[in-house]
C-alpha cells in the first residue's frame, strides 16, 4: 500500500475490517513517540492537530515535522486537520500541505453545514486533498481527563440519523462521515455502550467511511465491534495528552533540581509510544504498510 493516498488506505481498511487511529499532537515531542511506535508496528501512521493544537504547534511546523518524518522513517504518515470550524480555517491547512481536512459543521444549521462542507471539498481537491471529512451531529464532552465525572446521559435524539447522514454525504460530498453513536470527548468515570444497531444502520444507507470521534475510554471490545461495521478511522487525542503529562510529571518529581529538557521529556515519549502501539493493536492496523 505504500505510495497509496489516506483514501486508498481506508479503502483497504473498509475492505479488510480494520481501521487507521487518528492520534492528535501538539507537540513535537509527542509526535515522535507517535512515529516510534509507528516504525515497531509497521503500521501507517494518521496524525492530527485539532484548532486548539494547532494554536500552539502551528500548521506550518505540523506539516514540516511530518513530513521529516516520513522521509527520516519511510512511513506512509498523513496528517489531518481536525474539528475545523470555518472555511478559512480549512484552507489554511489546505495551503500549509495537510493531506487531510475535517470540517465540524455541527453548530450550523444543516443547510449551511451542507454548503460549506461542499466549497472546502471543492476547495481541497483544487489542493489534492483527498479526503475530507464532515460532521454534522455533535459528539459531547470536554478535551480533557474527566475521570471524576460521570458521562452525560444519552437518548435517541443525541445519536447520529441515518437518514439525514445519508442526505449529508450525498448533498455535501465529503469522504468520510464522523458519527455519534455513543463515544464522549475526554474520559469519564462512566460511559454507556456504543450504540452499534445505529452504526448498522447508518452503514446500511451506504456510506463507506465511518468515523469515531472520542476514543478514549471507550471499550476496546466495543470499539472493535464498530471496525466490524464500517469505521475506518478512530480519533485519539486524551489517552495521549494523559500519558504525555504524567510521565513528565514523574519526571519532575524524580528529578526536581533537573532543568535540562533533553532529560525530562523522554519518558514522555515513551509513554506516547506505549498508547499508540496499544491502539494499533486496538485498530488492526499492524503490518499494513
């Protein structure tokens, strides 16, 4: 599959039942124990800065240090734009030369989510971008660890209409549909199932690419059921930031006089590179370069 684009790459995934982690950064440091585990594994790699990454690890610096990356390693390694809330934020990314751009529409009236998501299409094969991403229905939660809280309760109407999905991927024409069938942004003390009849349901109206936001915390069982059915894509980004964190903070404790970087960040990467071989294993994405 090398030399492939991310859409080929999800088109084997769908044909094969196995799907590609998104793991979100924000630092270089973390994308390193990324490209770690992705060289052990020898597993395609999906990187994404979401807006709030890209803040601070500016799009520029993302696509520069992957590409780095991909020549230093010979990975086949694609970076995403993640949660993209505007059209002008998208081509930014666009221009910067991300592979791949997300747009969340999900505050906008459906109508309007359908219009912009068709120009930043329009717009990203104008770019070569070969997979665009939209969303319409909200996936909730924070972007943090939220261990001490318990999960919002969820009803019928919280979850993803297959219908309307439908109606969306036809109208807009992205690539891949992120869906709300049960999983949380952030990691809670409680968590309800995956509502996986829904994830069939929306996978009976023929949309190809399925995407799950909030993978952290969710059950590795039920996560693998919903591969099953057609998700091709799991986006990652707690599990990482509370790996990240802790092992530094370790690092601090063990080592309050220490003020070298260089000797208080790799643990960190090591604790990144733990998690994404745990969640390629999760995925089936090893050995599938």
């Amino acid at each position: 599959m090398k030399g492939k684009s991310l859409k080929d790459y999800f088109a084997n995934a769908r044909k094969e039942k196995w799907a590609l982690a998104q793991f979100n950064v924000s630092c270089a440091e973390q994308l390193q124990g990324v490209v770690e585990a992705g060289v052990q594994a020898r597993s395609p790699l999906l990187v994404g800065t979401s807006e709030g990454d890209a803040g601070f690890f500016t799009p520029s610096l993302a696509v520069n240090l992957v590409a780095f990356w991909k020549k230093e390693t010979d990975l086949p390694i694609f970076l995403n734009f993640d949660h993209g809330k505007s059209y002008e934020v998208l081509e930014r990314a666009a221009l910067a030369g991300y592979d791949a751009l997300h747009f969340d529409g999900s505050r906008f009236p459906l109508e309007e989510n359908i219009t912009i998501a068709k120009r930043v299409v329009e717009m990203a094969r104008k770019h070569h971008i070969s997979v665009v991403e939209g969303e319409f229905s909200e996936v909730p939660g924070g972007h943090s660890d939220l261990h001490n809280q318990e999960a919002p309760v969820l009803t019928d109407q919280d979850y993803t209409d297959s219908v309307v999905a439908a109606e969306f991927m036809k109208k807009s024409g992205v690539d891949t549909l992120a869906v709300m069938v049960g999983t949380l942004h952030g990691i809670f003390k409680t968590t309800q199932p995956l509502n996986i009849k829904r994830l069939q349901e929306i996978a009976l109206r023929g949309i190809q690419f399925l995407v799950l936001h909030g993978g952290s915390g969710t059950p590795e069982q039920e996560l693998k059921e919903a591969i099953q059915e057609g998700v091709v894509k799991v986006n990652v980004s707690t599990d990482l930031r509370v790996a990240f964190t802790n092992a530094l903070k370790e690092s601090m404790r063990e080592n309050p006089a220490e003020i070298a970087p260089y000797n208080l960040l790799p643990k960190s990467v090591a604790a990144v590179k733990q998690v994404v071989l745990t969640w390629i294993g999760i995925c089936g994405s090893v050995n599938k370069i």
